[in-house]
C-alpha cells in the first residue's frame, strides 16, 4: 500500500473485519474507528454516491486534524478502552458496547486513521479507489462459516434483509428484489462482495480471514507499522458460527455452485473450511 493518512478497512460481513479494525488499532500511530453510526445516516441522506463519499472524506479530515492536534473522537470501546474484536454474544444477540473518547496523544502528523464498514464502503468500492488519499483493505472468509454465521446472528441478512448500508449498490438491492429464499439471497450476495473484490483488486488489498489469523503482521506489512503490543488477538480469535448440518449446508453448497465465479476464483474448495 501506498503512504495515506487514511485507511478504509471493508469486507464481507462476518469475515472477520472488526478483528482487521482492533488490530489496527494495536499498530503504532494508528487509531481504527468501528462503524461511526453517522455513516449508514449519510448513506440515506446523501442524494448519491459522490455526496456520500465527499461527507465521508469530510469527516476522516475533521477527525484526524482533531486527534493529531492531541483531541479525541468518540468509538465504540470495550470498558478498558480498546477496540473490540467481536459485536456479538454466543446467542447471536450484539454485545453492549458503548461509545467511548479515544485519542493518539503525541502521534501528531504520523497518525494513521482508520475506519471500518462493510456495507456502505463496499457499495461505493470503485469510487473509492479512485482516491490516491486512501489506502484500501478488504477482508474475505470461506463462504460455507460465513453464510452460517449469517444465519445465526441478529443482522439484517438473516432474514434476507439488507441494511440501509447498500442503497449505493444497485446490483445488490436487485439481489433484494428478486424475492428469492434467504438462503439464495445470502449465497448471491456473498458472490457480489466477491466481484468487487476481485475487479477492485490492484487498488484495494484483498485479505483472507484465514491468511490473517495464522500471521497477523500482514497488518504490518500493508501499513509499514509495527504493533504496539503482541496479545496474540488474531491467532486466539475463532468466529466460530453454528455448525450446521449436513441437511444445512449441502443445500448451501448446491447453491454456491449455481451462483458462484467470483467466489471460487478465493475459494475453490467448498468441502475444506
């Protein structure tokens, strides 16, 4: 990646993106936001995509001249102030974090800031790399735990909802419309996160979840920072889904087998996850 002040980390939902953020949040100089709530607002607020991205590109130069000049801005946070790894509790219910003040006192003009969303970055992916101020990292995971993690977790795409995350993404509100089972909608989508990925792949890094986890000073690599502290986060981190059965997930796979390209050209083995 190329030196910016700002990184957007983006994903497939269930991939592993808010473990991406706390670590970065770990590296030298660096300070990752977990979904500003004021982002999905913009995203129905904002006439297009141009307006989205300009308010977006707004708020990452109001936040960082703030914090560089040893302010803080306002996260979701564990109690002891660091950036959590998972949103959720075993039952699939989200956990109760609360908004925190965080700040990088003393890293001034090297401070790093990054900010993690699924949904409304992806949307606008090719839009946004376009733009040399930001270095871009999407984070992909083998689709049979992630779909299942999708249909035990209270989020939208459970019950083939989307969020108001994917107004920008016509292909996917299509998917929506198209009033197919759950398990078709979730099996499509997850096949379009692939495509960007793959299309957007010389400017965006592109990471597999499974990659991270076994070496997590990839981090380090793309951003040429070092962490502050080696808790060994990524290596004890198991998003673990519901194992699903046979009857489950063989229908799953028929599916991904109809729908998927993009999808193999990450995952070509659907029996070794």
């Amino acid at each position: 990646m190329s030196p910016s002040p700002y990184l957007l980390i983006t994903g497939i939902p269930r991939s592993g993106t808010t473990l991406t953020a706390a670590l970065v949040d770990r590296l030298r100089d660096s300070l990752c936001l977990n979904e500003p709530p004021r982002h999905y607002t913009w995203t129905v607020r904002s006439r297009d995509r141009a307006e989205f991205i300009s308010r977006c590109l707004a708020d990452l130069a109001q936040m960082r001249s703030s914090l560089a000049a040893g302010g803080t801005v306002v996260d979701r946070r564990e109690h002891n102030g660091t950036a959590p790894c998972n949103y959720f509790v075993d039952g699939g219910g989200r956990r109760p974090l609360k908004f925190r003040p965080v700040g990088r006192p003393g890293s001034g003009g090297r401070l790093l800031l990054a900010l993690k969303h699924n949904e409304p970055f992806t949307a606008v992916l090719p839009e946004l790399c376009e733009l040399d101020c930001l270095r871009i990292l999407a984070i992909v995971r083998h689709p049979v735990p992630t779909i299942l993690s999708w249909q035990s977790r209270q989020i939208p795409l459970t019950s083939g909802s989307l969020s108001p995350g994917y107004r920008f993404w016509p292909e996917a509100i299509a998917v929506r419309d198209a009033r197919n089972s759950v398990d078709e909608l979730q099996v499509r989508i997850f096949e379009l996160y692939c495509q960007r990925y793959w299309e957007c792949r010389s400017r965006a890094a592109v990471v597999k979840y499974e990659d991270l986890i076994a070496d997590s000073s990839v981090l380090e690599r793309l951003t040429g920072r070092q962490f502050t502290t080696f808790d060994r986060l990524a290596t004890q981190n198991h998003k673990f889904s519901a194992p699903g059965s046979g009857d489950q997930i063989e229908p799953l796979r028929a599916l991904m087998r109809k729908h998927f390209d993009f999808a193999f050209r990450f995952y070509p083995d659907l029996e070794t996850w």
